[in-house]
C-alpha cells in the first residue's frame, strides 16, 4: 500500500469513527437531560434504610422503620404521598375496601404510639389505620389489636383497617383472649399482608409497581 492510500485509508477511518461517537453522544443527550433533570429537583435521590432505622436496632424495629419512612408523605424520598396511596390501592384491591385517600391527604405516619408499630392517622379526618409488624414472627401480646383499636376509637378515630404483617400467608392474629365483641367489631378491619406470598405479590405489588412506573414517566 503506498502512503497516499495509507493516508486515504486512515482519514476514512477516523471519519468513521468520528461519526459513530456523535451517534453515540445524540443517543446519550435526552440521558443526561432526564439525569440533570431529576438530579436539580431532588438532590437526595435514594433513601437509604440504615439511616432511617432506630438507634436501638431489632429486625422488627428495622422493618418497622423503613415502612414508616416510605408511606410518610415527608419522607427522605420526596415523593410525596405516591407510596401511601398505592399502599391504599394495595389494600383497597386486596379486600375490596373502600378507604378514601381524601381522608388521609394531611396525615402523620408515626412509630410507636401506644407502641402501635405504624400509625397513618389524619386529625384533620379523623381516620386511621393502624400497621402491625410481625415479620420477625413475634407473638400477639394479650388482646394486642384489639388493645390498639380501643386506644384509637376512644381518642375520636375511624379505623378504616388494621394491617397484619406477617413473614409468610400462615402467621395469623393470635384471637383466643378476644372477646365476642372484639371480634364482631375488629375481624372485619384486618387485612392480612404477608410478607413473602408469591400469589400476594403478583396480585397486589405488580398494579402499584406499574402505576409508579407511568407516574414517573
């Protein structure tokens, strides 16, 4: 090969290379648009469980602390209600309930209040629900839920649902210290959502998921 040839060779070489990295550069733009984007409206984009997790560290407490801290409307993931209302969609598909996410648009998401694991109440509505977690597979304490149910009806409250979270679909509320009336009035409000169910899962996180998904978009 003599060297105009060679010359020729490369500089159609480089050219086409050349070309390949500005395709590969127009490509990446509306990226880098879509990440600056999000990056200038939310500085803190991940949540991270361990900082949101008590001091005093227990699986149950652990869990405990980073559900409260997605379904808190002012959690570290700013994205404001999104969560608590698939939570309620989630529940809402579940039992075919009917809670009204117009009753919780002002809530408080609390750990431990007369040591109910999670509480989403609004004063403002005056509408609860109230969380149990029992992914550690802990026992009831003696008329656990219906101790809690009392304690939030007696301060004013709706309990529009009491949520069970058990580690898997067989774990269910220990009813045997329940009274006639507890189980008349408290039955109908308990929602079991067990942790690891593969049925549970498809049919009730897949909707939400989606959901979240297009909100994003």
């Amino acid at each position: 090969m003599d060297e105009e040839t060679f010359l020729k060779v490369w500089n159609d070489t480089a050219e086409n290379h050349i070309l390949k990295i500005k395709d590969f550069l127009f490509l990446c733009k509306p990226i880098g648009y879509d990440y600056k984007l999000n990056s200038s409206r939310n500085k803190s984009m991940e949540i991270n469980p361990f900082e949101v997790a008590s001091n005093t560290f227990y699986k149950e407490n652990f869990h405990s602390d980073v559900i409260r801290e997605l379904l808190d409307p002012h959690g570290s993931h700013k994205e404001g209600s999104l969560f608590l209302y698939l939570f309620i969609d989630a529940i809402n598909n579940q039992d075919k309930t009917t809670i009204c996410k117009s009753d919780y648009q002002d809530v408080e998401v609390i750990r431990e209040m007369n040591r109910i694991d999670v509480l989403i109440k609004s004063e403002r509505s005056k509408h609860c629900i109230i969380l149990e977690n029992k992914i550690n597979n802990a026992g009831d304490m003696v008329r656990q839920i219906p101790r809690y149910y009392d304690v939030m009806i007696g301060k004013g409250f709706v309990v529009d649902r009491i949520i069970y979270l058990p580690l898997d679909v067989n774990k269910m509320p220990d009813k045997s210290d329940w009274s006639d009336a507890d189980k008349q009035h408290i039955d109908p409000l308990i929602t079991i959502m067990p942790a690891f169910y593969t049925n549970h899962l498809m049919n009730i996180r897949i909707d939400p998921i989606n959901k979240f998904l297009k909100f994003r978009k």
